[in-house]
C-alpha cells in the first residue's frame, strides 16, 4: 500500500503542502504525529493549540503531517521507517504505545514524544522518568491504576454483575498484556470472575459479545484500544441490543451511547505532547525533559443509557463523575 494511500492531512495548508516539497522547505521543521484512534479534530486541535503556546503555527513556521491509524498496528514499522528517511523534526505519538515502540526501533537520534499507558521504562523507551536518557520522552498515563479504578466503577453500577468479559485486541501487545496482567488482580479483589475474550476486526466485535451472551456475563470491561475507540458505535449498538452494561476507557464512548468511561483526558494529554513537541522543536533535549505524570482524569457516565439498562446509578457515583450525559 502507497503512503499516501493511508495519511489523512488535516490543518488547512498543511493538506495541501506535498511530501516531495520537503527537500525545497528545509527551513521549516515536520512533525510526524502518529496515532492508533480514528481522525478526531478535537484531538489534533488540542495538539495544534499546545504548538501555538510554544509559538509554532502550522502552515506558517511548522508542518504537521497527520496519520491516524485504527487498528492498523501492521503498517507502523513501514511508516516509522518513512517518517526517518524524511528526516521529520519530531515523532509526536500521543495515547499510542505500539506507535511509541515502533518509532523507538526506527531511530536513536529524532525526537519522539509520547504519550504511553505503561511504565516507559519497562518498555526500554527511556532508562528513567526524571532523566530519560535518549530520544524519547512524553507522558506516562498510568494504564494499572486506571484499569482497576474503572473496574470498580463498573461493579458499583451493576453491584449484583460477578462474571464480567473482559475485551482486549490482540494486534496490539503491549496494552493487551497489561489488561491481562492488571485486570484479574483488580477482579479478585472485588470477587468478580473474569473471562477474557479477544477482537481485532468488526466481525471478531460481533463474535465475542456473540460470545459473551452465550456465556452469559453480567457485564463487559473493554480494553483500552485506538482500534476499539474507532468502532465505538458499534459497541454502543451492540451492548444496546444485547442489553450488556459495558465500561470503556474514553469519554467518545459514553457520547455515542456508551454506558460509561473512565480514563485519561485525551484532550490534556494531545496536549501536553503538543507542549513537549513545541519545546522540542526550539531547541530541548529529550533526554533533559522528565517524563510526566497524567494528573487529569475524566469519569463519564450516559444517563439516558443506564436508564434504558435499568440501572440506578447511586448518587455518589453520579456525584464523582466529571460528567454526567443525560
């Protein structure tokens, strides 16, 4: 498949500034972003602003090229690989672990900016949080803590669920096995039973809350995933039809019929790389920028949708989340 064939360009002139021109703009520095979700505007907003702050404007003393990759975790090494041999400033991979490791093995010396769920020095991306120590850096989002927090969330919804299907991708590894590593502890602590069910496609969504029907789960628990976040239609469809309560990791869900979110603020976290791509591009290291922390957090509940799964949601829940959809 052509390069071409897969970039979506978004940002007014930067839709229209082809690749060949990069050896006639040298002046003018190229950001790779890389992202595992569907094309969200919101979202390359948010990195576009946080570049503002730090004075680059696209189009004017930045381009950006944009590429949103659901699911498409096979392409990456190719696109890394393309992104290098251009010579793009900065690597910018925000809420994208795979993409994050994939740009990592392509290069020593680009910057890459992260945005990642696990422990960025169990990953080998940087060899410590406060010293990084190579060519990446970025913003650790604490996949453990959240996954066992919304797990609880969930079984204070539906406080009778005991048996809860839980939904990874497998084509994309790294977040699978730390689902897989934190969520059975989390369930053992609230004396739920867990069964894991995999999905990489459309027709393998449908197949495994075919699955879980069959079995009869009280709930599902879906795994965080750029792939997952694109079809969330689908899942709010399907949990819809078969009357599942489901706890996702984003608030896109809950805003097309999901029952309910937690996770980190995408916004504040496209953000901050956009901060960090930003500094980058003036003149910062990686290696002398501390990994941060994610300090925002977004708890959502659908109002309309508990009501149709005849759930009360308790007050205190209603009273913890950041917003509530009616």
């Amino acid at each position: 498949m052509k390069r071409r064939e897969f970039i979506t360009l978004l940002g007014g002139a930067a839709a229209a500034w082809p690749v060949a021109a990069r050896g006639q703009q040298t002046a003018i520095p190229v950001v790779g972003f890389v992202s595992g979700r569907s094309t969200e505007e919101r979202l390359g907003a948010a990195f576009r602003k946080a570049l503002n702050e730090t004075g680059y404007v696209e189009g004017q003393n930045v381009m950006v090229e944009y590429h949103w990759l659901p699911g498409h975790y096979d392409r990456l090494p190719a696109l890394m690989a393309d992104l290098v041999r251009s010579r793009v400033a900065v690597i910018a991979t925000p809420g994208f672990t795979a993409g994050a490791l994939a740009a990592k093995a392509a290069t020593a010396t680009i910057p890459i900016v992260f945005g990642v769920a696990e422990d960025p020095v169990k990953l080998g991306l940087v060899t410590s949080l406060a010293r990084p120590g190579g060519n990446a850096t970025g913003i650790n989002l604490l996949s453990a803590e959240i996954a066992s927090k919304r797990l609880g969330f969930l079984h204070e919804m539906v406080p009778r669920a005991v048996r809860i299907a839980v939904l990874i991708n497998p084509a994309n590894p790294s977040i699978a096995d730390a689902t897989l590593r934190d969520i059975p502890e989390a369930a053992r602590a609230l004396g739920l039973q867990i069964q894991i069910l995999y999905a990489s496609t459309s027709r393998e969504i449908e197949a495994a809350f075919a699955t879980l029907v069959r079995h009869r789960a009280d709930a599902l628990f879906v795994g965080p995933d750029g792939f997952f976040t694109s079809r969330r239609v689908q899942f709010a469809t399907l949990a819809a039809r078969h009357a599942i309560p489901t706890a996702y990791s984003n608030r896109s869900h809950p805003e097309v019929g999901g029952l309910m979110s937690y996770g980190a603020d995408n916004l504040e976290y496209y953000r901050q790389v956009g901060v960090y791509t930003g500094q980058i591009l003036k003149g910062a290291k990686p290696t002398d920028m501390p990994v941060l922390q994610t300090t925002k957090w977004e708890f959502v509940i659908n109002m309309q949708t508990a009501r149709a799964l005849g759930l009360e949601v308790p007050n205190s829940l209603q009273l913890l989340a950041d917003e509530v959809i009616e």
